[in-house]
C-alpha cells in the first residue's frame, strides 16, 4: 500500500487510507510525539480535519509512504514522525472500543489487524472464551 501525503491533506484522508486497508486499525495524530512503547494523551490529540501544512514543522510535507503488512506498528509511527513531522498513535479496535497498540509495537500491521479481529468476533458474536473452557468440563 502506498500513501501520498501532501500540505493540503487532511489527517482524515490519511486515516481513512490506512484504515481502508486495515479496517481493525486506525491512526491518530497528537501535538506531542510518544516513546517508544508509550501512550499518547488524549489531551495532545489532534483534530481529524487539520491539514498536513497546519500541523507538520517540516518544509517538505510531499511524499509518498509505503506500507506493508510485515511492518512493526513503531516503525511506521516512527516513521512519520521522521519524514513528515506526524506525531502518530496507531490504534487496534478491541470488540467496542480502540486501544492504542502500547507495549505491542513490536507486532506487525497484520499481526495486530488479526487480534483486533478476533477481539471484535468475540465481542460481536458473545464468544466468552473462559466461559466455553468451563463449560466443556
């Protein structure tokens, strides 16, 4: 998959292109960038309809970004914070609700869609799984 991104593109338009893509996921953009493995607080996220250029400190906000399922989800917050000055949060929906990825970025985008896969099917579908262990004793 690749992204364009450019002065006139809404943080919008990029999450919604990820998250086309990787529907158990989404990113978020913040005034502060985070740690490695650290959450992003709820107090420095940015609005969704906030342009590139209003938002980046960078003088080149045009390019393009490529993604792949094997990538870590740190390393594409990483990387755009490095190229176009993006504090980014990825986030994995959890059966209702979206978690920031926090203490899993060492998993891949697919690897973290799957779980947020499964979490949500459990969910939806009232797949308690401890309760299912009891019941076949």
């Amino acid at each position: 998959m690749i992204i364009e991104i450019y002065d006139s593109q809404s943080l919008n338009e990029i999450s919604n292109l990820f998250n086309n893509i990787y529907p158990f996921l989404k990113i978020e953009f913040y005034k502060k960038p985070h740690l490695w493995q650290e959450e992003s607080s709820i107090a420095n996220q940015l609005d969704l309809n906030l342009t590139v250029s209003e938002i980046s400190k960078k003088k080149n906000h045009t390019g393009y970004m490529e993604i792949h399922f094997w990538q870590k989800t740190g390393v594409i917050e990483r990387y755009l914070k490095n190229r176009f000055g993006l504090n980014a949060q990825i986030f994995r929906l959890h059966g209702d609700e979206w978690v920031q990825t926090v203490g899993t970025d060492e998993l891949t985008l697919e690897e973290q869609n799957e779980i947020g896969r499964n979490a949500t099917y459990n969910f939806m579908h009232g797949n308690d799984l401890q309760f299912e262990k009891e019941k076949s004793m």
